[in-house]
C-alpha cells in the first residue's frame, strides 16, 4: 500500500493531463489568412497608389500621413525613413508611372501587403534614371483605425 501512495499523485497528473482537452496540431502549410473586406483592401490599395502620386506631384505633407513613424524603404541603395524618402523626392523627376496588378493579401487583422507592377519613367536629381520595369510591395498596419506603410521594398521586374 504505500508503493501505490508514493504513485497517487503521479497517477493523479497523468488523469488530469488525459483529460484535458488539447487543440489539434496544426496541419503543416494550410495555416489560414484572415479575410478582409474590399472596402478595406481598396483604402489600402487607394493609399499606396496616392502614395506615388503625392511623389509625383510633391505634396509631401500629405505623403507623410501615409508612412508611419517607423516606416522603412529598402532599397539597393540601403534603409530609408521617411526624412530620407521625402528628401530623396524632393530631387527627383518623375515623368511618369503606372501601377498594374494590384493586390491585397491580409496576413492579420491589422497587417496587410500590397504588392503590385510598377513601370515608371523616373530621374533622379545626378541624372540616374530609376529601373524602368519593378516589382513592388509594402506592408500596411492599422494603427488607431487609419492604415500607415511601414515597408517598402522593390526589386527589378524580369
């Protein structure tokens, strides 16, 4: 008898653990992304589009309300903020773009990457001109109910 005391709790903790209900394991790749609405996925897809638009046209007040704080543009050149960003268009021509493919794919409730084609007719101020065909995407966060670009990243098309 006290060989099966010195086992109760043990026994004990094996029937509470069986009991207990466990979540079943993932099944490997076929995590689920969250839905978002349209509405939704076209103020982002409206706010990176104005995004090149306010570059274009150097409304750089307006740009600004669009990156967050810690925004970050990477780029062959190396990490932007937002002062360098806007510093850097301050100085460039841009002749024209246009957006194609524009997609919206939410990763949470409140994260999202847009990524889209980018062709563009852009010079920067020491006379480079921009690669003409990119690649493009940015990942937004809702931050007090306003979506805010916090990445930017492009790479050339092929």
């Amino acid at each position: 008898m006290a060989s099966f005391k010195a086992f109760a709790p043990f026994f004990l903790m094996i029937f509470l653990f069986a009991a207990c209900k466990h979540p079943a394991p993932a099944k490997s790749g076929a995590s689920v992304l969250p839905q978002m609405s349209r509405q939704e996925g076209d103020v982002i897809k409206q706010r990176e589009i104005s995004f090149w638009e306010y570059s274009k046209t150097k409304q750089f007040d307006k740009l600004r309300e669009i990156m967050a704080d810690d925004y970050i543009g990477y780029f062959s050149s190396g990490n932007m903020r937002p002062v360098d960003v806007i510093n850097l268009l301050r100085s460039t021509s841009f002749n024209s773009y246009h957006l194609s493919n524009i997609n919206v794919r939410p990763v949470s409730e409140n994260t999202a990457i847009v990524y889209y084609d980018v062709s563009q007719d852009v010079v920067s101020a020491d006379g480079e001109k921009w690669i003409p065909e990119v690649m493009a995407s940015s990942v937004y966060t809702k931050r007090n109910g306003v979506w805010y670009s916090v990445f930017y990243q492009e790479m050339p098309a092929r």
